[in-house]
C-alpha cells in the first residue's frame, strides 16, 4: 500500500509540475453507497465449510488525468477508492448445516495507475488502457457463536494485499452537455497474500481476478466542471490456497487453508471533475 502511495503522490508531483496546457489536467472526487457481499467455500477437509455475509457499504475516492502535450490521444490517470463496509453478521455453514455467527466488518483499498489511449469519433467516444495497482482487503471479525454457545469476544483480524495488472475499455455518448458512458476493465492479481491474525507468523498465497464494471450520466456544469451519477460493481475472486500446518497455542498441529473467496462491491457513485 504505501508503495502505491508513493507513486501516486509522485505521479501527482509530475503532473502539476510539467508544463500542463489547458484542459489538460483533471481532477475528481466521488462518494457513493452500497453494499458489499462476501463468501468463502472450502471442501479441502471432507466437508464443505461455507460463509456469507452481506453489509451496508460507504464509497469514497479521488481520480486524476494528464493528458501529455502534443500527444493529446494519450493520457496517464489514477484511481483510489476506499469502501467502508459497516458491521454486520457473518454466517458459517458446514455441509449446510449453520454452525457459527459472528460479527464482521470490512474495509477495502483499490489503487490503479493507467497509461491510454483516447479518441472520439463525431458524438461518439472511447478510451483503451492498460494500468497496474494493488488492492487490500482487511476484515475485523469477533463476537464469535459456535453451535449457539457463545465464544471470546477478542477480535480477529484477516488482511489481503493483491499486486495486480489489467486492461480496461471505456466508451460514451456526448451530443451536448449530456454524455452517457460505461467502462470495463478486468485485472489479474499476479501476487497474493492472506495473513490472518489467528495464525501468527504465517501467510497464505494465493491469485484470482477482478472484473470492475461502471455506468453513468453526466452533465457539463461550466465548460471545466462536469457532476455524473451511476453505479458501480466490482467483483473480485480469490484462488484456494495450498493446506498449510500450523501450530495452536497448546502446541497441536493442525492443517490450514484459505478457501476460494469472492468479494462484490455494489454501490452507486456521485462523481465531481474539475478540468485545469
């Protein structure tokens, strides 16, 4: 994470400080609300392990475009968005049966830089890109019920740090002050790891994909202010990882795995851009 915070804080430094031409650089910023769904599957026990859990999520984020002097075709952008998914109940079934609740909450970090190509064709318009990032996921879960008895409140921790590379496809419709757009990209996280707070000193490695999907309208305030409204959807799934053992507190070995994981943010998003 800080890795990509440097070089979004130096991408930033490069912009404003080259020899940017009018309406060459953007600026945004974007809240919205949704929900975030997340579940978990296992059979690599015998049995089947499932969770599911659904919670009331807060979006908020800034993006940035440049496009370079003399290549107007071309830009470099970044994207943040933060996604706050409030408490709620986490349910764990076992060969379909519920053996366990607890509480969970989930907050989630998406970090991309881009590099495109941009053109338009009368009213009708469109954007190719490649980018790179990194997302985390970290998941705080206590308050732990177990076959109806309830369990130690302590809290356990999970955090997921996904590198990531993608290739994305916007497109749009702009007759006037009005445009209708959509984008589409798909990422592959070429390295993964799990570290979950109940297994100290250990991680787990693992890969998947994120298919990020977004539509809206927007509307020319000034000739420099645009506001648009839509939705967003965003999934990301996770490989099973390889069984590793680990040792218990009372000195036990025990086999350990993270399962296969999918993670959907649904949200609807207020985006406000300022062009220099």
């Amino acid at each position: 994470m800080k890795k990509i915070a440097l070089l979004i804080v130096a991408l930033i430094v490069f912009l404003i400080g080259g020899d940017v031409d009018a309406d060459s650089f953007e600026v945004g910023v974007h809240s919205g609300y949704g929900v975030i769904k997340y579940e978990e599957d296992t059979d690599a026990f015998g049995t089947e392990i499932e969770s599911e859990t659904s919670l009331d999520t807060i979006l908020l984020g800034v993006s940035g475009e440049y496009s370079f002097a003399g290549l107007k075709n071309f830009f470099a952008a970044f994207t943040t968005d933060w996604a706050l998914g409030l408490k709620d109940v986490e349910k764990w079934r076992e060969d379909n049966i519920e053996k366990q609740t607890n509480d969970i909450s989930i907050f989630g970090q998406f970090y991309d830089i881009s590099l495109g190509y941009r053109n338009s064709l009368n009213n009708f318009y469109y954007r190719l890109y490649v980018s790179g990032g990194w997302d985390g996921l970290h998941f705080r879960r206590k308050n732990f019920v177990v076959n109806g008895v309830a369990l130690s409140t302590a809290t356990i921790t999970e955090d997921f740090s996904l590198w990531k590379t993608a290739g994305g496809l916007g497109l749009g419709y702009k007759p006037g002050k009005w445009a209708i757009d959509g984008r589409a990209a798909f990422a592959y996280y070429f390295d993964g790891d799990v570290r979950n707070s109940n297994n100290e000193g250990m991680w787990f490695d693992t890969n998947g994909t994120c298919l990020d999907i977004g539509v809206g309208v927007a509307r020319e305030i000034t000739r420099n202010i645009n506001l648009s409204l839509g939705g967003s959807y965003k999934l990301v799934k996770l490989d099973e990882s390889e069984i590793k053992p680990d040792m218990t507190q009372s000195g036990k070995i025990i086999d350990t795995v993270f399962p296969w994981s999918k993670t959907l943010v649904m949200v609807g998003v207020v985006n406000l851009t300022y062009a220099f």
